[in-house]
C-alpha cells in the first residue's frame, strides 16, 4: 500500500502579516491554504457568497499500490 507522501509541518504567520500588495489574511482564507497543504491527493472546493468565503469542501483519495 502507498502512504502520503510526508510534508514539513505547515506554520503559520502572524496576524498582522500582509500578503505582497494587500491586506491580511482572514481566518477563512488561511482555512483555504490549510486544507491544500494537508492534501496529498484530492481537490479542495471553496464556495464564495457575496465576496465572502462560506464553505470548505476537502475531498481526499486513499490511493493503494497497485
């Protein structure tokens, strides 16, 4: 069976730290960047409403060696 590949442990910056050209990060978007980075294989859908991001849907394949 074939197992994730192993990823260094995700960090998180501080509150106040700005992305190249804007505003902080809101907690909804850092939700976003933590379920890609814990993903090995799947997809991460995000549903936006009216600017605002309202759902994380994270779908993960178990892949078995063949």
């Amino acid at each position: 069976m074939s197992r994730s590949p192993v990823l260094p442990p995700v960090t998180t910056a501080p509150a106040d730290d700005h992305p190249v050209g804007g505003a902080p990060i809101s907690d909804a978007e850092r939700a976003v960047l933590a379920a890609v980075r814990d993903l090995a294989y799947g997809q991460v859908e995000v549903v936006v409403h009216s600017s605002r991001i309202v759902q994380i849907t994270r779908s993960q394949k178990l892949r078995l060696g063949e």
